[in-house]
C-alpha cells in the first residue's frame, strides 16, 4: 500500500469503528421481543383494524412467579380468550412481560385489544405485566423491561410517551394493573425511566 494511503486507510476504519460503536449504543436500549411462534400461538380471527395512539399498562391478573411457565400463562390466555366465553380475536395484549422480565409478542400492533371493563381499547398499545401487582411486588427485571419496552414502542411507533397510562386510568371498574405497579406512575418512576432513554 503507498505511504499516502495508509492514513486514510487509518483514518477510515476509525471512522468505521465510531460508527459500528455509536450503533450499537443506538441499540443497547432496544428490548428483544419473543415471537409468537415461541409461545405456540393459534392464527387470529378476524379482528377490527386501528392505529395505536397512546399507551396503556395492564396487569394479568393471577399469580406468576418467575420460576413460573410464561409461556404457558399466554398460550393459556390466548385459549380462553378465544374460547367460547370471550370470542375474541386473539390474544388480549399487544405485549406481554413476564416476572423474570422477558418480553413476548402479543396480537398485531394494528388490531384492536381486548378489555373485561368498560373503556374502548381502540387507539391503546397495551402491554401486559404477567402477575398479580395488587397483591405482589413487582419483580425488578419486569419493571425495568417494562420501561425499556414503552420508550422502544414509544420511539417505533411515533406514539408521545405523555400518553402513558394504566388501565385504571381508564376504567373505574378495576385496580388493573395493581397498586404494586402502579405506585411506579404514581412517583413517576416509570416516566422518568423512559425520559432517560428518550
């Protein structure tokens, strides 16, 4: 190689390594997200369409350790809700987070969820914390997913992250997601988790 081109040679891959770093600083904050084949997801029925514009946290419901099978509890929920009780389309929830803090995928971005209160879903991006908050406490993997989760669909799907809210917020029907939990939005813990990554 010719003496005046190993600088620029230097000088590229400098260039290159800043940006391989700065990538992989951009992406540090994104979460990995299951897919639904992981969890033995049946096909959706028919479902109404919309475009998600804020975003709401629910709780599950039931007790959930994180020694616990998730992906059992969702495949569960994902039966009965499309049983004959409920007939829904699919599963409730567009994402699911479990105690140990692993994420799942949940029902399209883009269908409508489901709710036993009565606010009109259409319109929420709902994420679903696997557990029962009003008598446990949060695990602290599943907090910080679920912060790590609402500022990646915050950034992905261009919905303002003032939107957030919870269930509760919603309905006068429900403790949903639970005073564990929602003692974090209550402090402001949560927006200020993901202001930080915003």
């Amino acid at each position: 190689m010719p003496k005046f081109q190993l600088p620029l040679f230097i000088l590229a891959l400098i260039l290159l390594s800043g940006c391989h770093s700065s990538r992989n600083a951009a992406n540090k904050n994104n979460p990995v997200i299951i897919p639904r084949v992981s969890w033995n997801a049946a096909a959706p029925k028919p479902f109404a369409t919309h475009v998600p514009v804020r975003i709401t946290v629910h709780h599950e419901g039931t007790k959930l350790l994180a020694t616990d099978d998730a992906v059992r509890k969702i495949k569960g929920i994902q039966t009965w809700g499309m049983g004959p009780d409920r007939k829904w389309a699919d599963v409730p929830y567009h994402f699911f987070i479990a105690p140990d803090g692993k994420i799942y995928q949940g029902r399209d971005i883009n269908t409508v969820g489901e709710t036993n209160t009565e606010y009109n879903p259409a319109g929420h991006l709902l994420i679903c914390c696997l557990g029962n908050y009003e008598e446990y406490e949060v695990p602290e993997a599943q907090l910080q997913s679920l912060i790590q989760l609402i500022a990646w669909c915050s950034k992905t799907y261009k919905i303002p992250a003032s939107t957030l809210a919870t269930h509760r917020d919603y309905s006068k029907q429900t403790t949903c997601p639970g005073k564990n939990l929602y003692k974090y939005f209550e402090s402001g813990v949560i927006k200020e988790g993901v202001r930080k990554i915003l």
